[in-house]
C-alpha cells in the first residue's frame, strides 16, 4: 500500500488547523495564557490526526492478518 497521499493529507490538516487557531485569535478567544498554548498547539493537534488514523489501520491490518489472508 502507498503512503503517497499522506503527505500532503498532513499538510492540508496542518493548514485546517492553522485557519481554525487564526479565527479563535482574530475572533478574541483567546485571552489567558492557556488558551494561547491551546492556539499554538492546534495546528499540529490537527496534523496528528491522518498518521493517528494510519498507525490505527496498520495495527488493525496487522491483528486481522492472521484471518484475512
């Protein structure tokens, strides 16, 4: 199986992520510095998301190998 689509699928829920922590700043949600480390972070909390769910399918490929030849 191919991983070339991963790339650029990381990428794009980088840049999601980005959007969305720009309009919580830009909006004025962001006021304590909690919220600002949440802001910071969300970009690559949303980019951890499509290698989460790759590592999940590997795993689940891997358990269900021995009965699905």
């Amino acid at each position: 199986m191919g991983v070339d689509w991963l790339g650029p699928l990381v990428a794009l829920a980088f840049l999601v992520g980005m959007a969305a922590s720009a309009v919580l700043v830009r909006l004025g949600r962001v006021s304590s510095p909690a919220r600002v480390a949440v802001a910071l972070a969300l970009p690559f909390g949303c980019a951890i998301i499509p290698l989460a769910l790759l590592v999940l399918a590997s795993i689940g490929h891997a358990a269900l190998a021995p009965i699905w030849p």
